[in-house]
C-alpha cells in the first residue's frame, strides 16, 4: 500500500538524487527517497540483532525469567542462621561472644 507524503529536501539532497535519477539508478526522485529509507531501515534492524549489548539484555532476561529456581528471602530467618554461625564460630575459636 502506497501513502503519500511531501518531503522538503535541502537543496544539495535534491541535487543528488537527481543525479542518481539521470545516470539511470533510479526511475524518479520519490524511489530515490524510497531506497534509501528502507536501506536505513534495513541497517537499523540488522545493527539492532548485531549488537552485543541487545545480546546480553536477552540474556540476563532469559537467566531471571525460571522464578523458581529462586530461594525464598526470609530476613529474620537468614539474620538467625547467620548468628548461630558466627556464635560456633567464636565458640570455636574460644573466643566467646
């Protein structure tokens, strides 16, 4: 489906598609337009999947999404474990607390 459109182009930007339009590349200035934002389309998906950042995001989100291979957070209760270790760990030592 076509959508028509207007563009203002600068001077030089007209000038050159004109050219690309007189050594025969083209048909007409619009498919000029055309081809080249459908080439800046094009470059801006691939570059989006080559990119090592969008890569990792993926990843990170991949390795956060099994929900259940997480422990469940309790404070008071991990406070309390870490107490006891600390109190054998003195014990041991003969330290005391």
């Amino acid at each position: 489906m076509n959508v028509k459109n207007s563009f203002t182009l600068s001077e030089r930007s007209l000038r050159l598609a004109e050219k690309l339009v007189e050594d025969g590349q083209f048909p007409s200035v619009e498919k000029v337009l055309e081809a080249g934002i459908d080439s800046l389309l094009r470059e801006e998906e691939s570059s989006a999947h080559d990119d090592p950042l969008i890569g990792m995001k993926d990843e990170i989100r991949r390795r956060a999404e099994p929900r259940d291979q997480w422990l469940p957070w309790d404070r008071d209760e991990m406070a309390n474990r870490v107490r006891e270790r600390l109190a054998e760990k003195h014990e041991f030592n003969g330290t005391g607390l």
